[in-house]
C-alpha cells in the first residue's frame, strides 16, 4: 500500500488526496475498506523516504559530481539542494533522470552569502567523500562558496550550467533588441486584450518574471503560428471568428515577422547546443563535436553559436582525458518543480515539511528500500528535522497573527 501511494504520487504526479481517493476506491472495490491510507498518512510515508534518502549511509569515493541550487519560496528561507551522481553510474547517450540522482544534502537557510555555502559544501563532504566536479548556476553565493571550496580542494572542478549560460548570453542579444522589447510588450497588452473575447484560444503564454529568458521557445512559437492564422484567417472559420477581428487584434505581429524568424533561428541553435550537452555530458573535445553538429548559421543566430561553441570548448577542457562529467542542472530544476507541484498553493505559504519530499523524488525505490526507510524513520522523526531546520512556517504564523486579531476584537 505504501509502495502503491508512493508511486501514484512519484510516477503519475498525483496530489496527495488523490492518491489517498484512489487507494480508497480501489480498497473499497476490493472489501479491503480499512487498508486505504489518509492523505496525511501518505504524506508523512513520502517525508519518511526523504529523511532517510537524506541521512542513509553514501559510497565515499572521489568520482562524485555535485549538482547544487536554491530553492526559494515566500519568505526569507532559502533551501540549499545538492543532488551527487557518481561518474561510474554516469547514463550514456541519455539525459539524467531523478533515478540516477542521491540526495547529498538539504539545508534551508534564512541568510544565504558565499561563506554559508562553502561550509554547507564542506559539511557534505562526511556524505560522499570531496567530489570530483560541482555543478551551479553561478549565482554569486553559489559561485562564491563554490569558489572558496575549491581553494581546500583543488582537485574539484565548477561546472556552469548549459542552460543558464544559454540563458544569460540570450538575454545579452535580446536586451539590445529593440523589436524584442516591443514585442514583449504587445505580447502583455495582447493577453489583456485577448482573454475575455472570443479570440481566448490564441492568448499569447504567460512571460515568467525571473528567468525570463528561458522561455523563449514558447513565445516565439506562439508568435510564429499565429502570425500564419493572420496570414491566412480562412484557416479560422470553423471557429466562427470573422478576418476582420483577428487582423484587428493580431495584425500587429506581420511588424515582426523577420523578427520571429530570427528569434526562431536563435533558439534552434540554443535547443540543439542544451540537447547535445544533455545527452553527452562535456568531455574532451566536445566543443569539436558540437561545432560540428550544429549548421552554420548566419546573423543573430550565428554570433549565439559561435558564443555557445567557444563555452563548451572552455569547459569541455576541465573533465580528464577519457572522462566525461555531466553539463547542465535540469535534472535539479526538475525536482524543483515537482516540488513546487506537489505542494499546490502550499507554495506560496513558504516551505513546509514537504521539501523533505525531494528526497523520494530521487533514488530507485523498490520495496525493500521502502521498508528499510519506514523502519529507520519513525514520524517523531519528521517531526523533529522539521522543527530544527524549518522552525515556525509561515502559514502557521499567519495563523497565529489572525487567531490574536479576532481574540484582540473579541475583548474589546
């Protein structure tokens, strides 16, 4: 049964009360009414798995790669995330998924500044041994802790994330581009326009507010499609919109045609350099390998080529000859997300006892390690990591701040 709510909740993303409602139809359909668990149950079984997936005993060896990140919610906590992979269980020819990873270490933190970071980084060292790379964002605390790190041990080498410095070179382009600057802002005027007529099906996507640039692919693509409808608005007939309306609101995207296909071009050349590297890590030579996998190009595109070409070559010097080491921190920022996911609203509450969740999002999880965790970790146990880690949620301050209010109105 644990190992039934585990998976619904891990491999079909199920919320918790829906894993809990599904057990109990199928126990009810089965007579076995009184085995379904409550959501809270389940919840306390997925916080179990992830203390122990924290606290169990790793392989100390010298071929580990650290991926390391903060996740931030309301609040002033930061929560510092180091998944390991050891290179001898490196995937080939294949992205790395959250079975591959082993949580390293999980710290909220209320003040995050270089020198927290390195003693976090020193602490994980009794975990795995000193690691052979570590991979970051390079965020100024990140990189700064890392950075100090290394001057202890020179033996390991940082990584950049691909995706981000895809990211930040992009939003070197973009940001001199005037077009693109416009067309960010049609797209937010076109949203409002747009979402209470019966034009809503062609809504542009939402624009996220930090890490903007990462979502380019979707708004160019919008932008290209759309602007084949305008082209050709018979194409909307069975959707009873008449041409005159859908030139009138979505006309102004014919300004920006060559723009698109620039844009277009851009990204393809993006896409193409985060596939190579999520497939085949960086390695020596690999900068080699890309110039030749990615066509030339010319214009916008091939200056972000050319940029993308030279930084896999730098860092595709760091790993040793016949080595290869991982390249980006998707995997992380996937975990990230199914966090954010499973929480629901919990998320904008600030972080509760579910980060200790990220834990089962990694590992392979068969019976016996289930039963082995259960046994080791006991619910007092949850309870107190959380207590010593989280201290007060925000939620349950928030609470406490209202029931004084209505208990202040009440005297008076």
């Amino acid at each position: 049964m644990v190992r039934w709510f585990v998976s619904l909740v891990l491999d079909c993303h199920a919320p918790l009360r829906s894993a809990a409602a599904t057990l109990e139809f199928f126990s009810t359909e089965t007579g076995h009414e009184t085995m379904a668990p409550h959501a809270s149950t389940g919840r306390l079984w997925l916080l179990r798995l992830g203390l122990w997936a924290l606290r169990r005993p790793k392989v100390v060896a010298d071929d580990w790669v650290w991926l390391t990140d903060h996740s931030i919610q309301i609040g002033q906590c930061k929560c510092l995330v180091i998944l390991g992979i050891r290179l001898s269980t490196l995937p080939a020819a294949r992205p790395l998924c959250h079975a591959d990873m082993e949580l390293i270490a999980l710290v909220p933190m209320m003040h995050s500044n270089k020198e927290a970071v390195a003693a976090c980084l020193e602490e994980a060292v009794a975990q795995t041994g000193v690691p052979r790379a570590i991979l970051d964002d390079h965020g100024a605390d990140l990189h700064g802790g890392v950075e100090i790190f290394r001057r202890r041990h020179p033996e390991t080498v940082e990584l950049y994330d691909i995706k981000h410095k895809a990211a930040c070179v992009l939003k070197a382009h973009l940001e001199r581009d005037e077009h693109w600057k416009s067309y960010a802002s049609q797209l937010g005027q076109t949203k409002c326009v747009l979402q209470q007529t019966e034009l809503a099906f062609l809504v542009p996507p939402s624009q996220r507010t930090k890490s903007r640039f990462m979502n380019l692919a979707a708004l160019v693509a919008w932008g290209r499609k759309v602007l084949a409808l305008v082209d050709d608005p018979s194409l909307l007939k069975e959707r009873a919109v008449s041409a005159e309306r859908v030139q009138a609101k979505l006309g102004w995207l014919r300004d920006y045609r060559e723009a698109l296909q620039r844009w277009s071009a851009s990204h393809e050349v993006i896409g193409a350099t985060l596939d190579f590297v999520r497939h085949r890590g960086l390695y020596a030579g690999a900068g080699v390998e890309l110039a030749a996998a990615l066509p030339v190009v010319s214009g916008e595109a091939g200056g972000l080529r050319d940029e993308l070409i030279a930084f896999v070559t730098r860092e595709s010097a760091k790993p040793r000859l016949g080595e290869r080491l991982p390249g980006t921190t998707e995997v992380l920022e996937s975990c990230f997300g199914r966090l954010k996911t499973l929480e629901s609203a919990q998320s904008k509450s600030g972080f509760t006892g579910l980060v200790l969740s990220l834990g089962a999002m990694v590992s392979r999880w068969t019976g016996e390690a289930i039963r082995e965790a259960l046994e080791r970790f006991k619910v007092r146990d949850v309870r107190d990591w959380c207590r010593k880690k989280l201290g007060q949620s925000i939620q349950s301050r928030r609470k406490q701040a209202f029931d004084a209010l209505a208990s202040a109105t009440k005297q008076g």
